[in-house]
C-alpha cells in the first residue's frame, strides 16, 4: 500500500508520523512523505515611495524558506532510513492552497492513504481541526489517517 | 492494539471494513464493533382524530428494526470470525439520537486506540460529503481516527 504522509514544521506532524510508523505500518507499504509549503510572503514594492527594489530583503526570505525545507527533507530521510521504510520525500513550494496540493499529489502518486496530524503550523491556531486536514478530510479519495490525541 | 469500528448498514461501512481487514489490520488488533442504533420513527398519535393506540404498527417497526440490527451484527461478526480476527459487538441503545457520542463513549469505555469509520453512513442528509456522524467524531475524538471515503 503506498501511503502519503502530509507533513510540516511541527511537532504534531512527526508524532503523527511516529505513531504511523508504530501502529499502522505494514511490512511492504511505501510511504511517500510530502510537505506543500505555501509560496512564502514576498515584501511588495512600493515605487510611491521611490524605495529600490528590496532584492537584500527577497533574498533573505527564499534562503530561510529553502533552509526551512531542506531541514524538513532531513529530518524525514533520516526517520525513514532509520525505520527502513521503503520512501520518498516530496518537499516542495506550491501556488496551490497546501489541501488542494495534498489531495493533488496523493492522486499523482496513486496514494491508497494519507496520514496527517489534526493541526499544524497554520495561522489560526483556536480550531480543532486545522484548515489543511479539513480539506483534505472533505476531498480526498482515499481513506484518511487523522492522528490526534499525540499532544494532550 | 484496540480499535473501534463504527458501522451503520450502509455499503460504505462494509467496504470501509473490507478496506481495514485488507490494509491496516495487525494480528494483535482487537476490534470493537459499534452500531450507534438509531431508534426507529414511532408514529405518532393523533389524538384530536381519536385514533387508538397504534401498538401493532409500532411493534412491527421495532421488530423490523431490531431484525435489521442483528442482521448487521451477524455480517460483521461473521467476517471477522472468517478471518479469525478478535473482536466484540457492543450494541449502543442509550442515546439513540447521537450515534457520534455513542462511538466516542464506547471508545473510552473500551480504551480503544483508533477508530474507523466511513465517511457518510444512511444518514438522511445525503448531500454532504462528509456525514454528520463521522464530522462530530473527527472533531471529538482524542485518539487518531481513520475515515474511509464513498
């Protein structure tokens, strides 16, 4: 069975790959392990102002954001060899919103699951539900693995 | 590990079984079957028209309903003694209105780790994507839960 694990960022996202790994996965499943990272928010030029173009700024943002995923990358490739689960990581920058992008790619992929945790890094932080598994809860095709209960 | 399955007579629960039992389920798994069973509409009397009790009508729906339930507890049970899985049926009529509280009680109640279930069963409102029922659990629940598509 290939599974798509969403991740991101956070703590919630690798207990729930932990927990993946400890009570669902199966000898011969492959697990395909994405992150969709929303294009990050670039400074807008203000010509009005007759301010130059904040190249030393756009910089700095795209090299954290590119230091951000390739972390991300490690700390994913490392899990998965040490676990020796057969795997790929997909990390990756999206115009897409990351549920769009998610159900997206579990469909390239022929995904038969995804796993994800309740709620990531997002914004708005008061719901139970995160907007991303949300989406991907209401639209995927495929059974969904919500894993919760690994932060209370 | 314990895990609990909330079906309903739906297909989609059936097949959300058959798609667990082929792809998810380890050996040591034990399972706890839930039917939130919903209690059957009564007619209701219409004394102003000074109709007698309808004690028969309501017999037979009761019975027809209790029928449908034991039919649905023999299929499952019978796939999982097929596969020689453990398992138990527990059969909630405390709240038959909240089949979503009824499976995250039983859950707690049997200390179950996991919960599975389609996403919509033979609920009357039909045009969601995702039924009431697995909605409630999803935002309820404090174990992981897995949700099965149509």
């Amino acid at each position: 069975m290939k599974v798509l694990i969403a991740v991101d960022p956070s703590d919630i996202a690798e207990k729930a790959f932990d927990w993946y790994f400890k009570n669902i996965h199966k000898e011969g499943n492959e697990v395909y392990v994405c992150h969709e990272a929303e294009q990050p928010d670039l400074p807008t030029v203000f010509f009005a102002g007759g301010a130059s173009f904040p190249a030393a700024e756009i910089g700095r943002i795209m090299t954290d954001h590119n230091k951000k995923k390739n972390e991300l990358e490690n700390t994913y490739t490392m899990k998965c060899k040490s676990y020796k689960i057969k795997h790929r990581i997909d990390i990756e920058t999206t115009q897409d919103k990351p549920g769009v992008a998610i159900c997206k790619k579990a469909e390239k992929v022929h995904a038969n699951m995804i796993v994800m945790g309740t709620r990531g890094m997002g914004a708005i932080r008061r719901t139970v539900l995160g907007s991303v598994s949300d989406y991907v809860l209401h639209h995927s095709k495929v059974p969904v693995l919500i894993c919760r209960g690994q932060d209370q | 590990m314990k895990v609990l399955f909330a079906v309903d007579g739906s297909e989609i629960a059936e097949k959300a079984f058959d798609w667990y039992l082929e792809n998810v389920h380890q050996d040591s798994n034990f399972l706890v079957i839930v039917h939130g069973r919903e209690n059957p509409q009564i007619p209701t009397l219409n004394f102003t028209e000074g109709a007698a009790f309808p004690s028969d009508e309501i017999t037979r729906i009761m019975k027809e309903s209790n029928q449908k339930v034991d039919a649905l507890v023999d299929k499952f049970s019978m796939k999982c003694s097929e596969k020689k899985i453990k398992f138990k049926v527990a059969l909630e009529g405390g709240k038959p209105s909240k089949p979503g509280e009824t499976i995250l009680a039983v859950a707690d109640q049997e200390g179950c780790e996991m919960i599975v279930m389609g996403s919509r069963g033979l609920g009357t409102i039909r045009r969601t994507l995702l039924g009431s029922v697995s909605d409630y659990v999803i935002h309820h629940a404090k174990i992981p839960v897995i949700v099965c598509p149509v």
